[in-house]
C-alpha cells in the first residue's frame, strides 16, 4: 500500500505473564508484560500489540490495570485483544490508554459488532483478529484462542470484516506460530492483493530474512512477532538496519 513498514512484536498473556507456545499450544511463561512493553518501547519497535489470550475461552475481559500499566510505560501505539465483545469493553479500554483494540472471537459470533466499533470509534482503531489453519484444502478460521474451528473461511471472512469497518487485519497463520520457519507467504500475499485495508502478517518469524520476505513475498504492511523478539533471536535496532540495507522502507 505504499506505506513504510511496521515492526510490531505481540505480548501474549495470561495470568499477568507473558507466554509463548508453538501453535498455540505448550505455553511457557517468558516475562513481564510492561517490563517487556517498555523494552520494545525502547529498541525501537513502532507498535505493540498486547493480547489476553485466556480472555475469551475463559470468559473473561481484559484486564484494564494491565493496559493502564502498559499505556504509562510505553510511548508508542499498541492494540488491545481479548475477550472484547461490546462497546462498552472498547470504550473501557481505550479510555485506559490503548490506542486501538483487536477483535476476533466476538465478532465471529456477531459480525456487526465490527460495524458497530467502527462507527462509535474509529476505523482507524478496530483491529479484527484472525487464526486460522489449512484444514481439507483451505484455510479454516478458528476462534477462542484457535481452540474452536468455525465454519468461517479466512479470505471469505476477512473480506466480510473489511467491508463491515475494519481498519486493519491481523492474520495469524497457526500452522506456522512458533515454528520459526517464516510466514505464509503467498496466503498474506493474497489477501494484501484482495483487500484495502493494511495486513498484519503473524506467525512463523524466525530470522531476519523472513520479515524481508513477508514484506516483498507477502507484501504485508506490517509483521508481528513474539518469540524470536522474546529471546533475544531478534533484536529490533539489527532487524530494522537489516531491512532497511535491503531497500525495505521501515516507520
């Protein structure tokens, strides 16, 4: 889309730890969230995107002490997931500092929540969220923290979520999350090329090259990562230089 490009690691918690798992699954705790929020915040990541990943299988919301925590220590953009399922946990959440909020669950059980977010806050602050997994040929979206398969097609659902206000999409490929492998390519290249809004490109991050992958191969506008970033793999400042020396413009 002609935009520079975003380097956004992903802090996902639960139970006020940071964790980490492959494919969703064999979850480890890995850190503190504003410990680690500030540290990215530092190294010159250009946003960050801070998950509760229990919040909607467990029924619960996200916690607002977290987000007001994360707001004071951080000066950079960064998103809001988890268990968000009304205007009213939007309203909450952005009034304790986040700049925007990421849908997924809720707004596969009712797909105007979209419009309705859209319309009382913002495009620019609606993120939708979604998991998905190559299954019997195509790409099966997933919801409750990739536990519950949904009859939802990704390019089918992602184009319904952009055309009812989404400002953004997070695609997260489950297959590769955690394999550090790189991303699926030619499936975030598509749907950069059928959709207007920017593509955040998800899982399977491993080493310098695959972001410069995902942003030539997968033409996405931003890449997301939290393992490699968490251990120390990757480390923003070298990440960006790298990019940057191979002609990637970078915010």
């Amino acid at each position: 889309m002609g935009l520079a490009k975003r380097i956004i690691p992903c802090l996902d918690v639960r139970e006020g730890c940071v964790v980490k798992g492959v494919r969703f699954r064999d979850l480890k705790n890995v850190g503190n969230p504003v410990d680690l929020a500030l540290l990215y915040s530092d190294s010159g990541a250009d946003e960050l995107v801070f998950l509760d990943i229990a919040a909607s299988s467990t029924r619960r919301k996200t916690m607002s002490e977290w987000v007001r925590e994360v707001a004071e220590a951080v000066n950079i953009p960064f998103t809001v997931g988890g268990g968000i399922a009304s205007e009213r946990d939007v309203e909450v959440l952005l009034k304790c500092g986040a700049d925007k909020v990421s849908v997924n669950s809720a707004a596969i059980g009712d797909p105007g929540l979209i419009r309705r977010l859209a319309a009382n806050f913002g495009k620019q602050c609606i993120v939708v969220a979604i998991d998905a997994s190559l299954k019997r040929g195509e790409w099966r979206v997933f919801s409750h923290g990739g536990i519950r398969e949904t009859s939802f097609v990704l390019r089918e659902w992602a184009q319904e979520a952009a055309d009812l206000g989404a400002g953004e999409l997070l695609f997260t490929s489950m297959d590769h999350d955690g394999t550090c492998r790189g991303f699926a390519y030619d499936t975030i290249a598509a749907l950069a090329n059928e959709l207007t809004i920017p593509i955040i490109a998800s899982g399977g991050a491993g080493k310098d090259e695959d972001f410069y992958d995902v942003f030539t191969r997968g033409e996405a506008d931003a890449a997301l990562a939290a393992g490699v970033f968490h251990d120390g793999r990757i480390k923003i400042p070298e990440l960006k230089s790298y990019l940057v020396a191979r002609g990637i413009e970078i915010r």
